[in-house]
C-alpha cells in the first residue's frame, strides 16, 4: 500500500471516505504482487491497482458498500481471456479484504508515505472483521484486535516479518478469526562497493525489479562506507565487488552486526577465505556470523557477461530474501506467485 500511501493521506486530511482493497489470497494471474493494492475514494478518484485493472468494476462497486469503520471479504475469479486483454499472463482467484482507510491507524499511513516499512494487521472475519492494528520497525504499537491473546498472536506474527520479510502477506489463525498481516515495505535497496562494469550492470537491473541501487567507492572515507552499510535493512542487499580487503570488510562487518537482509561478495574462493578470516580474527565474528556472507556472490547460472553475472546475482538476491532455496519451478511444490 505504499504507493497509495500519499493520495490516502490527503484525502483523509479532506475528511474523504476512501476504501482500500488489499490481497487476502492469490492464485494465478501469472505472479502478481501479493502487496498490490487500490484506494477508492468518495470523489471517484483512485490510486493504486489491482490485477492490472480487470476487476476494477467488480471492486469499485463492492467499495460503495463499505461504510467508515466496516469491512467486507471480496471474491474476485477472471477468466484468462480478460485477464490476457489486461495485460496479465493468464486468469486466476482472488480474495480481498476491503476496508475504509481511516480504519487503518494513521501512522501507518505516515509510515507507508514516508517509504518506510510497517505491518498491518486486520481482522478479516467474524464481529470484529476490519478491526487493524501497525507495528513499526522501532516496535511501537499502534492499535489493537480487541483481545488481547489475538493481538498478541498477530504482533509475534507481525515482528517475524519485520525481521525477516520473506512473506508480503500471512493469514494467521485466531480465537477471532483469520487475521491478515500484511508486510508493507519500501522497494528493496542495493549497495554496491566498488566501481565496475559489474556495478552498471547490477544498476540496470535494479531499475527492471523497481530497486534503489547506490554505488559508492571503496575509496571513500571508512566511516562513510560503514555507515551505508549499517543503514541497510531486512529488505535491503550489500554487493560487495571490491577485492581490497580493508574496505570490503568493513561494509560486510557493518552489515553483518546490522539489519542487512543480504549480504553477497565478489571474488574467488581464496579472496573468500582471506574476507572470512579477517571478519573472524579482525573484526570478531563467529563461523556462523560469517557464513551469511553468500560468496560468491551470484547463483550458478553459467554467467559468462556483466550483465548476466548481474542478472545471477539479483535471482540470488530475490531468493535469499523470500527464504527460498533457488530450484526450477517444475522441481517446487509450493504455490507459484510466493
């Protein structure tokens, strides 16, 4: 819902009754965004998307049903003829949760405009379906599910995304019934130390997945390259393509004792081994601090040019990230969009 976040605001600084409709389940519809969303206001504005528009009828006027401080459960199936003419791989089912804004604690919104990450946790269910609560990264807790045990239950829920978001979404099952948590996050950041055709590369396609890709020098001021580093969260990556040993190390130390989601290097094997032993003997980590390190970096595509190196090691980055284990879709069982 970020990139509703802004119009949101305003409208609710109007007084605006806006509703805005999230993913509950997903299947099909060639691996939509689990963490897509649309506002539709009173005006008759909106913001957002949702399945590329083929459902936005069906949803806008399920919308003028939901009052302030109510909550609907949204079924929404389109056939792959529909679907293909909205620009989607194919068909699919949809379950949304729609409810009005305000219902949703303001400082989620200001959290969500401001880029930066919160969980939302609704009722989707039952008496008290809509009721939502947001937990932020600083675990400040706005709100509440009414029973105690049940707010609980999706806070745990809420903090293990926040720590390591491999989901968008989670249903969890309560005494009150299914609560959907849903992870909203910025788009993922990418620090590359060390300038190389790789790092042009690796920019390119960050700019295809929608990522934030910075590229610093390992000659710049220690303190500045660790503080990069250390600014770094759960959903972020560290591309470490330097082989100098002093600075590689100090961006991988301060993104190891930070937040860092992924952490990669660049180098053969004894490069590795020289990175890793000064971590452990310079900088103190242990064997299993060190082995978060993916190094190197990538995964084993048969990359032979920048560009497809970069391509490896963004794949490895999305898979890290979803805590997959990168393996051909024919080989998986689980579902197909995450």
């Amino acid at each position: 819902m970020i990139d509703i976040a802004a119009s949101v605001r305003r409208w609710n600084s109007e007084n605006v009754h806006v509703v805005v409709a999230r993913f509950v389940g997903l299947q099909g519809f060639g691996g939509r965004r689990a963490d897509e969303s649309l506002a539709i206001a009173s005006t008759g504005e909106r913001a957002g998307s949702l399945l590329g528009g083929a459902a936005e009828d069906v949803i806008a006027e399920a919308a003028a049903r939901v009052a302030p401080g109510q909550a609907l459960l949204l079924n929404v199936s389109v056939a792959d003829d529909r679907a293909v003419g909205c620009g989607l791989a194919c068909g699919g089912r949809a379950e949304l949760l729609m409810q009005s804004a305000s219902d949703i604690p303001s400082s989620a919104w200001e959290s969500m405009a401001a880029g930066d990450a919160v969980v939302v946790a609704t009722i989707a269910e039952g008496p008290s379906l809509g009721r939502t609560l947001a937990l932020h990264p600083d675990g400040t807790l706005v709100g509440d599910l009414g029973d105690p045990s049940v707010t609980l239950e999706a806070v745990e829920a809420a903090r293990s995304m926040l720590a390591r978001p491999k989901d968008l979404t989670r249903t969890v099952t309560t005494e009150a019934g299914p609560v959907v948590v849903s992870l909203m996050r910025p788009a993922t950041r990418v620090l590359c130390v060390g300038e190389a055709v790789l790092a042009d590369a690796l920019v390119a396609q960050g700019v295809l997945l929608g990522w934030t890709t910075s590229v610093v020098s390992d000659r710049i001021a220690r303190d500045e390259l660790v503080a990069a580093a250390a600014h770094l969260g759960p959903g972020d990556a560290l591309v470490v393509l330097s082989h100098d040993l002093v600075a590689s190390c100090a961006a991988l130390d301060a993104a190891l004792r930070g937040r860092c989601g992924y952490l990669g290097a660049l180098g053969s094997r004894h490069t590795q081994d020289a990175r890793a032993d000064t971590l452990r003997t310079v900088h103190g980590h242990n064997v299993a601090s060190v082995a978060r390190i993916h190094g190197p970096v990538g995964l084993d595509l048969g990359s032979r040019t920048p560009a497809e190196t970069a391509l490896a090691i963004v794949a490895e980055i999305v898979a890290a990230l979803a805590g997959r284990s990168a393996v051909s879709l024919r080989a998986s069982t689980g579902p197909l969009n995450g």
